[in-house]
C-alpha cells in the first residue's frame, strides 16, 4: 500500500535529423563509441533530471546542454513541458562547436 497515487511521469532522449546523421557517421567509424553516446543520453534522460548531468552551455549556445563522453560531446535543447531530451548535434570537441553558416 505504501506506493504513491500520483503517476511519475518519465523523460525521454530523442536525436534531431542532424544529430542522427551525425552519430551514423560515428558508428561508421567506432561502433561501441556511438552505441556508449546513445545509452549516455538515455541515462541522462531516465535520471529523471537531465540537468543532473553535463553542463549548461554560454555564449552561442546559451540554453542549450551538453554532454560529455571522452573527446565526444552531445549538444541537447532540454525541453521541460515535454519531459524531452533532444540532442541536436554530436562530435569531437574539437569540431562540435565551431559555427558552420
């Protein structure tokens, strides 16, 4: 009886189009690399609280998260009202956040 009435609701980690075409990339070139990003983002997602990990970010990216695997890194929107993690770009440090317009 000790179980509460109130439903708890769940995030979930989904990858934008860009992401997705991005980690396809990865998998091409290190296979266990893309599938520890994939469970990294869902761990962060089934945490319950996506801000308990990674890093808010500054600058051009203000609002946006990130998260960090060994010289990879995630960039997230985390979208409150949808209990929603939304990756939308994934790379190398070295080239994750250079603007490319």
């Amino acid at each position: 009886m000790g179980e509460s009435a109130v439903e708890e609701k769940s995030w979930s980690a989904e990858w934008s189009e860009e992401a997705t075409k991005q980690l396809a990339k990865i998998k091409r070139k290190n296979p266990q690399m893309a599938r520890d990003l994939e469970i990294m983002l869902d761990a962060a997602a089934e945490s319950g609280n996506p801000r308990s990990r990674g890093k808010g970010l500054k600058g051009n990216l203000a609002g946006k998260w990130r998260y960090r695997l060994d010289d990879y890194r995630v960039i997230c929107e985390i979208k409150e009202s949808i209990l929603l993690v939304l990756a939308v770009k994934v790379g190398l440090r070295s080239e994750i956040y250079k603007d490319k317009k």
